[in-house]
C-alpha cells in the first residue's frame, strides 16, 4: 500500500497533505509502516522519508501503528519512555 506523497489530492482536500492521509481501518500494521508522508531530497542530495504511520510495540507485545499526526502526543509518551542502559540495551520505564 506504497503511497506516492506527490500525488494530487481528491477535490475539496486540497489543504491536506497527501501524505497525511489516514490508512483505511483494514489496513494492516504492516501495511500502514510503507505509507510515506513527506519523501525529498535534504541540500546534500541525501534521500529522506517521513513515516504516515510509525510502528511500535504496546505492553502487550502486539504491534500498533500510530499516525504522525494524529497520534503524535503517544508518540511522543513512547519516546520519552524508553531508555537505554549502560550496556545500550533498550530499557522501558
């Protein structure tokens, strides 16, 4: 489900970022990780990709896709809650 951020917007959704774009309900988390929200090249010619979607792994263990808009203040709580330990292992606090 690659998705093209340069690709036009439908009529009435102009003001949206194509990329921005949520997923449908059924796609899945796999599915959700490949959506491409800003792709460019940086001044030194470097490729860089923003993620729609960013993937981590709940309490549970079960993978979630979180929206970089949507879902942005749980991204950042994810962030601010791992650490890592003197021997660079990811701890979760």
């Amino acid at each position: 489900m690659s998705h093209n951020p340069t690709e036009p917007n439908e009529p009435a959704t102009e003001h949206i970022n194509p990329g921005d774009k949520k997923a449908p309900d059924s796609a899945s988390v796999d599915e959700k990780s490949e959506k491409v929200a800003v792709s460019y090249e940086d001044v030194l010619g470097s490729s860089v990709e923003v993620p729609t979607y960013f993937t981590i792994e709940d309490e549970n263990g079960e993978e979630k896709a979180l929206h970089h808009v949507e879902d942005a203040e749980e991204i950042s709580d994810v962030i601010r809650q791992a650490r890592v330990d003197d021997d660079g292992e990811r701890t979760w606090h």
